[in-house]
C-alpha cells in the first residue's frame, strides 16, 4: 500500500504539487492578511522602492538629503540714491520691489487667468486622436490569423448647449475671486506703504535723537569746561567737575545708544524698500520746528469713507459674491445638462482602402440620486453665504473702530507735540539764564546740569511726539483705504 502511494506521488502527485504549493502560499498569506490587511501579493516583499532609504538618519539627527535640489531665492540687488529721499519717492519705489506687491500682483494675474478658465467653458471642445495598433491570434483550432496592422484618426467637438446657468455662475465665482484678489493687492499695496512710512519715520526720529544727543553732548562738554575754569580760580568745588563729568558720560552714552538704534532703523527701512539690510538710504531730515498736519474732515466723514474704500472691508464684501455664485453652481449641479457632440474618422487596415466613419449625438444627463451630496452642498454654501455678510459686518466694525482710534491719537500726537515746542523754547531760555548766572556764581552746577536735562527731555519729547503724529496719520491713511500719507498735508482731497 505504501509502495502504491508512493507511485501515485511520484506519478500523479509531482503533477499537482504546483496546484498545492499555490494553494498553501494563497492560505498563508490570507492568514496573515487578517492582521496586515494587504493585498496577498503585497505582502511578498517588504519595501520594494526601498522608501526606508530617505530615513537614514537616527531618531534625533536632521534628515537631509544630497540629493535634494530646492529652487533657490533671489536676494534683492543694491541700488544707490544719488539724493536724499523724500518718504513718496521711498514709497514709489518700495510699492515696485517689495516682494509682498509682487506675490499679491501675481496672484491678481492668477484670478485673471482663472476667469478665463471660466470663459472658456462657453467655446465647444475639440480633440484630435490617432490610434495605432498590430495584432495577431490564434484559433482554437490551432489557426494562426495573419498579422492586421490598423491605424484610426479621429476629430471631435463637443459642446454644452444647456446647463441652467452653471457656466454662468462658474464664470461670476471666477469673477469674484478677481475681486477679492484685486483688493487684496491694494490692501499689500497699502500695508508696504505703511511699513515704508513708519520705518522712514522711526529712522529720522532716531537720527533727530541723535543730533539732539550730540548737541547736549556739546552743552555738557561746555559745562565741564566752565566748571573746569571756576575751580582753578577757586569759584568752583571738585565735585562740580564730577557732575558735568557724569552728565557729559550719560550724554555720550545716550548718543551711542541712539546711533545704533539708528542702525538698525535704517536696516528695517532698507527691507521694507525691498533691497538688502546694509544698503544705505540718505533721508530729508525731519523738520522738527513744523508740527504735522490737521486733520479737516469730520471724524464721522472719515468712518463713512473707511467703510466704503478700505480694500479689506471690500474683499470681504467681494467674498459675499463669491459665495452666492458657488451657491448657485451648486444648485445647477442638480438640474439638466444638454450637451452635443459631433465625430468623423478614417481606419486604415493592412494597406486597404481606409474606411470612414462620423457620428452626431446628443447627451442629456439627468441628475436623480446623489447620496444627498448636493443637498448637502448646497446647505453648506447657504451657510457660508451667511458668513461672509457676518465677516463684512465685523470687518466694517473693525475698521471703523481703527478710524476713530487713529483719529484721537493723532489729534492728540499733534496737540502733544505743539506742547512739545513751547516746552522746548522755554527749556532754551531757561538753560541760556542758568548758565549765564553760573558763569557768575549765581546758580549752581546742579541747576546747569538739571536745566541741561530739561532741555533733553522736551527735546526727545518734542520728536517723538511728531514722528507719533505722523505714523498715526499713516495708520489712519491705510485705514481709510489710501496708499501712503495723504497728499497737501490733509485727508480732504481723498474724500469723495
């Protein structure tokens, strides 16, 4: 018996053992599919593409890669000002090479494109195709069938003819997005130009400071020089020296401080302008004796023209009409679509006479059944309707808060600085008489040194309280939807 089975697997069995070892590998690996979830043949080889070689590196270390060729940045190119710069001609040439213009053009130039995509669904589509093919077969019989060689050119045209107003509301979300896009570079336009204004400011105030310092470095040093003189005649103490001394080391130390805030000022300046951080830009100083510009226009006025000019009030009013065109493609998706097609071919065979074919057909698609997809849809465009008017309404009440807080701060920078120069000339005058009556021994160095002090508190004050001024206009400018500070000194000509 044993022998017997012994020949049926050397016989019939060595026949089936591929039937078998198929059958065995199809069990294992559905055993193991339980847990893996893959596909049997998957599971033949772990990492074929050998993914685990991008992820060399230990737990730890920096991945890198040598392979790796990232586009690499342009750095801005130096550019050299024959003159000192005024903040409009700054700002004309920030508004041409900062990169933030540039990225919110191209992406103007964008939605422009993207609005022709839309148009475009209203020209029929034509395609050419060209097929090339070899066969050979044989029968069942045993027949081979002769090699055929074919070859099939075919034109095409299809065009929509009906799809209740699907094209039409793709074309008008088209339209909107432009909108929003349009706004959005007004509004980087804007924000450069209020960048520009505010650094231009910070810088010449710094270099104000500066020229202030040295000049209290000047006062102190004459003070030393008197205090100096009157105790080699006896007039004076040692620790009159001392004081003058040390108001003249806190003097130069301010001024040093002052120098290097100046430096970097004119680096954040260089940036905003869209050129390297080390690129020198000489400045029209600023005039310390003008005080800043009044303001003409109402209060109210200047909030009814934010609420109707300021780009980010109208980009969130265009993104309303982005909303109500997606709500109506939406709810075109689920009506009719008529469409129309027109064919003509030839087929070339085996060196025969090339046969011709064409066809004109007609398609209508009748949405029944969606899974409820489209109503889902078409609720969640309501909803995102609605939320772009309560998006409008609190970017409206935004900006008009920004309005009336910019107006109270410059009315007050300007009030303040006006302050700032009766203080300033009374400081002079009253420093003039102490060191007059210090030269004669009728004050002390304390009432120099403090008078001298006065004087450099009203100074700083004085500056900063203009180039506050200043920087809050801007900020009210870009609130009110203009590209850098108002022209003829008011905000009357920008009013409609």
């Amino acid at each position: 018996m044993s022998s017997t089975l012994a020949e049926w697997i050397l016989g019939r069995g060595l026949t089936l053992w591929p039937g078998f070892f198929l059958l065995g590998t199809g069990l294992l690996l559905f055993i193991n599919m339980q847990s893996a979830w893959a596909a049997p043949l998957d599971m033949l080889i772990h990492d074929p593409f050998d993914t685990e070689g991008w992820v060399k590196a230990p737990l730890g270390q920096p991945w890198q890669d040598q392979r790796l060729q990232l586009p690499e940045a342009v750095l801005p190119g130096t550019h050299t000002f024959v003159k000192p710069q005024s903040l409009a001609a700054l700002t004309n040439y920030a508004l041409a090479h900062n990169p933030q213009t540039r990225v919110a053009y191209q992406n103007l130039q964008a939605s422009a494109a993207g609005l022709g995509v839309a148009e475009s669904a209203w020209l029929p589509s034509i395609s050419l195709s060209d097929s090339a093919s070899r066969f050979q077969g044989n029968t069942t019989a045993g027949f081979r069938i002769p090699i055929i060689n074919s070859n099939s050119a075919t034109l095409s045209l299809s065009y929509v003819l009906l799809d209740f107003g699907l094209r039409a509301a793709q074309k008008d979300a088209a339209l909107a997005q432009l909108y929003i896009s349009g706004f959005d570079n007004n509004s980087a336009l804007s924000k450069v130009a209020l960048t520009v204004t505010q650094n231009y400011y910070q810088l010449i105030g710094e270099q104000a400071l500066v020229r202030a310092y040295a000049q209290t470095i000047r006062e102190d040093t004459a003070s030393l020089n008197a205090a100096r003189l009157k105790q080699h005649s006896g007039m004076a103490t040692i620790a009159d020296v001392l004081q003058a001394q040390s108001a003249l080391a806190q003097a130069r130390a301010q001024w040093i401080s002052a120098s290097a805030t100046v430096r970097s000022d004119q680096a954040a300046l260089a940036e905003s302008c869209g050129l390297p951080s080390n690129n020198p830009i000489p400045l029209v100083p600023l005039n310390i004796h003008q005080l800043p510009p009044d303001i003409t226009p109402s209060l109210q006025s200047l909030v009814q023209h934010a609420t109707q000019h300021n780009p980010g009030v109208q980009a969130a009013a265009a993104r309303i009409l982005a909303s109500r065109a997606t709500l109506r493609e939406d709810q075109a998706q689920g009506l009719p679509t008529l469409s129309a097609s027109v064919s003509a071919g030839k087929r070339f065979q085996n060196g025969l006479a090339p046969s011709q074919n064409w066809a004109i057909g007609f398609s209508l698609k009748v949405p029944l059944f969606t899974g409820f997809h489209d109503s889902y849809q078409i609720q969640q465009a309501r909803r995102q309707e609605r939320s772009a008017q309560a998006s409008l309404n609190q970017e409206t009440q935004s900006i008009a808060l920004t309005v009336y807080q910019d107006y109270q701060t410059v009315m007050g920078a300007r009030a303040a600085a006006a302050a700032a120069q009766l203080a300033v000339k009374s400081a002079q005058a009253s420093l003039a008489a102490i060191r007059a009556q210090y030269k004669v021994g009728l004050s002390t160095m304390l009432n120099l040194l403090t008078a001298q002090a006065t004087l450099t508190t009203a100074e700083q004050t004085r500056i900063q309280d203009i180039t506050t001024a200043y920087v809050q206009l801007a900020n009210l400018a870009n609130a009110l939807g203009m590209i850098g500070l108002p022209k003829a000194g008011n905000l009357s000509g920008g009013l409609a």
